[in-house]
C-alpha cells in the first residue's frame, strides 16, 4: 500500500491507519484513501526531482545478516510491552501530532495554530515527503516485521497494516524530515529536536511495526528529501518564515509543561534496543 495523500491539505496519512488533521485532534479521523497521486505537483519539487529508489539500498535480503539483525531488534523490542516507552510509541502512531510532538525539544508549545507558518511548510513539504516513500515501498513490497517473525505489536493489527509495505518507513521518513527542517530552524536546540524525531522512528520498532532496517532507510529517505529540497528557493524561504515564528514563539509563547518534558527527555535519551 502506498503512501497515501488526501486531496485537500486538511488531512495526510502517512501510514496504514494513520491520519494527519490540521487541528491535530486527540482521536484521529478515519484515514482517507486517494488511490492516485495528484496530477500537478503540490510540493515544492517536481515529480521527477528526486527517484529515491535509485537512492536507497534494497531491503534486507531472506536469510541474510541483515534480515537476522532485523529480527533480533524486533524480538528484543517485544519486552517492551506495556512500558512507558511502549506507551510513548502507541503515541507516536498517531503523526496528526508531528508538530507537538517537538514541542518540549524546542521549548514551545506547538500546534497547526500558534505555528501557522511551520504548519503550512510541512502540509507542503508532505507531498515530496510520499513520493520519496511510496515508490521504493510499492517495488520492494517487504513484509512488515510481525508478520514475518510473529509477536504483538503496539496498534491493532489490521489488514489495511498487513497490506502497508514495511521498507521504507513513511513513518521514519516524515518524523526526521519535519526534525531535519526544525533543526535548521532552531539551530541552538538542533540536538534535542533530532534526538526527538530519532525517537520518533525508534517508536516504529517499539510498536513493531516496522523492522530496524525500514527504519535506518527512513531516515536515509529523510536526509535524501530535505538535501533536494535546499535546492528550492520556495523551500529556503518558507525555513525563514518558520525560523521566525519559532522565535517568536520562544520568546512569548505559552511553554510545554516541564514534568512531562522530563519525563519524555527520559524516555528518549537512548535507543530502546541494545546496539
């Protein structure tokens, strides 16, 4: 299954069940499918910018060291079940909370409302963001990790989930492309907002629903996407506006509560996996 795009900018799902809303509601709405892309590009890329499948290394082959570490990584993360950061990536499944989700890393509260410009970059950006993933997903077709090596995973196992390729993550891929583009926005915070889009990722192998590969290829993905889009002066302007209202917003918006922030710091500071 591809990367799916809604037709307006009110909703994008970047995943099997998973849906963005701009006002970013507690419960997620019913995803949207739109079984065809848009004709005429809506990114700030054309379509034939950037072939990520050329780009990217093949997944994991059957019964290679990367398939076995793959399942070490999966079967490892089973024992998280139950745990605050189990907790944190059932969370983290919902990517209608992308941008609140820097929130304590940047040290503001963000929301589509107090950050209208950052919000209006990323309903932008998330056109070039699926189809950097859908085309090498829809090639590659590998199955996702519970479904190869069997064990519970963090969200329902639905058959709109089982049909969803694995590799790359849609999920990784927006994550650390929105932490790449707000790094460079708030340079002086760039560690914490990168450690927090790295555990935004890592929340995929803790719901086991993406393998330790599809999750390294996301990132990849990312870096491949946001490297293009430096190359658009549309891009590069619209990182000013939000550079802008991020310190505005620092400077005299409201503040994340600093208790949760603790806690999320915790949570985050390493990877839930041992190297």
């Amino acid at each position: 299954m591809r990367l799916r795009l809604a037709a307006t900018a009110a909703i994008i799902v970047l995943g099997a069940g998973v849906a963005m809303a701009a006002d970013a509601p507690a419960t997620a709405p019913a995803p949207k499918t739109l079984q065809t892309m848009p004709t005429a590009p809506q990114g700030y890329l054309s379509d034939a910018a950037l072939n990520t499948l050329k780009i990217l290394t093949p997944p994991p082959s059957v019964g290679g060291s990367r398939e076995a570490n793959d399942k070490a990584i999966f079967l490892e993360t089973r024992k998280l079940e139950g745990s605050e950061r189990w907790k944190l990536a059932q969370h983290d499944d919902d990517s209608a909370g992308v941008l609140a989700d820097f929130s304590c890393a940047i040290g503001a509260v963000l929301s589509p409302t107090s950050a209208p410009k950052t919000w209006a970059l990323l309903m932008k950006m998330r056109f070039d963001v699926s189809r950097a993933v859908n085309q090498p997903k829809d090639v590659f077709q590998r199955k996702r990790p519970y479904l190869l090596f069997g064990g519970n995973i963090c969200i329902a196992k639905t058959d709109l989930l089982a049909k969803s390729p694995d590799y790359p993550s849609g999920h990784v891929t927006w994550g650390f492309s929105t932490g790449l583009m707000l790094a460079e926005a708030v340079p002086d915070r760039a560690t914490d907002i990168l450690v927090r889009g790295r555990a935004f990722g890592e929340s995929r192998l803790v719901c086991g629903v993406h393998s330790f590969s599809a999750v390294e290829a996301g990132r990849t993905n990312a870096a491949v996407v946001m490297a293009a889009l430096h190359g658009s002066s549309d891009f590069r302007a619209d990182v000013d506006g939000v550079r802008a209202e991020m310190a505005a917003l620092r400077a005299n918006g409201p503040k994340p509560d600093a208790a949760m922030c603790a806690a999320e710091f915790a949570l985050t500071a390493k990877a839930p996996f041992q190297p």
